[in-house]
C-alpha cells in the first residue's frame, strides 16, 4: 500500500506544477491582452477576472505543494 501513497504524492506535485504554471501563464496573458500585471480593483469586482483565477491556481499550487503528510 506504500506504493499508492506514493503515487498520489507524485499526483499532488505535478497537480500543484500544473496550476502554478497555469496561474504565471495567467500573469502573462493580462500583461499581452491589457498591459497590466495585477490591478487589486479586479479582485473585489464581481466577475471572474484574470486576477481572481492567478490567485486561486496560485493558492491552489502552493497548497498542494507545501502540504506534508
């Protein structure tokens, strides 16, 4: 049983690359499309936004890669 625990270990890290790889192509696709990083106004707006999704793949990343077991 060691071997699936592993194997989902090996599944968290690369989920955790995945999003924050997702969350800095994010980062450069507002910088291409709207000539700005990061406006903090966008975060509260009531939309999904750009920034809202960087922070929760950001968030997300960090979680599943920091979480020890």
């Amino acid at each position: 049983m060691s071997w699936i625990k592993e194997l989902a270990k090996r599944w968290r890290l690369r989920l955790s690359l995945a999003l924050l790889t997702a969350a800095f192509f994010i980062l450069f696709d507002e910088a291409v499309t709207e000539g700005y990083v990061f406006d903090p106004i966008d975060v509260i707006n009531g939309r999904i936004t750009h920034e809202k999704l960087f922070l929760l793949f950001l968030i997300l990343g960090l979680i599943l890669g920091l979480r020890r077991r």
